[in-house]
C-alpha cells in the first residue's frame, strides 16, 4: 500500500524537469534537470555535464553503467547504498512524501518532506524553508536521483 500511495505522490515525467534553488521558478536559478533517464547539471543537455543516470531502480554516478558506480538502489521505498540490500545499508527511506534516516520511520528522523512540487528541509511547510522545488511530478528512482545531484554535485 505504501508504494502505491508513493507512486500517486510521485507521478512519472517523461518530459524534461528542472530543479530550482528554493521557491524559485526563474532559468538563472536551475540547480540541475532531469532529461529522460539522466540528471544533468544547471539547464545543461551535453554528455559532459550528466551528473547521475537511472537504470531500473538505480542511480548510477555521472553515465556509467559499471556496477560499481551504483550510488543507490531503491526497493519498496528503502534507498540502499550502492548496490546493497542490507538493512544496515538503507541511507534513507521514502514514506509518504516524507524523507527518514536510515530504517526509521520516526518523525524526529525524518530529514526532509515533499509536498506538491516542493521539497522542504525536514518536516517543515514553511516557504522560508523550500530546500527545491520541481517543474513537474517525478518517479521515486528519478526523485533520488535529483536528490543526488542537489545534495553532493551542486
């Protein structure tokens, strides 16, 4: 159930996506886009500047297809380090639009929630606390992947 209530909160784009600093909407402040499969840096399309790729349930780093360039693995809303599925490996888990450290599912652990098109800083709804905000709606595997990218390639 929880998977099917994700997937309605996080809809498919097949369309380009793009990721802005804050609440803005403004092309200056495009942190990175998403283009099909593949999360690029700022309003770049060019090979060289692919910052992480989606294969499956996978974030691979920049376009690698190497198994040992898996940044994450997700299944059934746990984000595994690399291409592990052990407990001791989950780096986060996705529940109801709502980011959790490691396993937990306790909301002193949550890090960062998702509302609409928005992504705020821990359990927070305040606009002063928009960490990015989308242009449209996108899968969990896709969302990680932008996460990647705003969190250790920006």
């Amino acid at each position: 159930m929880m998977t099917l209530f994700f997937c309605f909160a996080f809809v498919s784009a097949s369309a380009q996506v793009k990721v802005y600093k804050g609440n803005s909407s403004y092309n200056s402040d495009v942190i990175c886009n998403l283009r099909g499969n593949k999360v690029y840096k700022g309003n770049s399309s060019y090979q060289s500047d692919i910052l992480c790729r989606i294969d499956d349930n996978k974030v691979y780093k920049n376009n690698s297809t190497y198994n040992s360039d898996i940044l994450y693995t997700i299944r059934d809303g746990k984000v595994y380090k690399g291409s592990s599925s052990y407990s001791s490996d989950v780096v986060f888990t996705i529940k109801d639009g709502k980011l959790y450290k490691g396993n937990s599912s306790y909301s002193s652990d949550i890090f960062a929630n998702k509302k609409g098109l928005k992504v705020y800083k821990n359990n927070s709804n305040y606009s002063s606390d928009v960490d990015f905000t989308l242009s449209d709606n996108v899968t969990i595997e896709q969302f990680v992947a932008i996460w990647y990218a705003v969190k250790y390639c920006w």
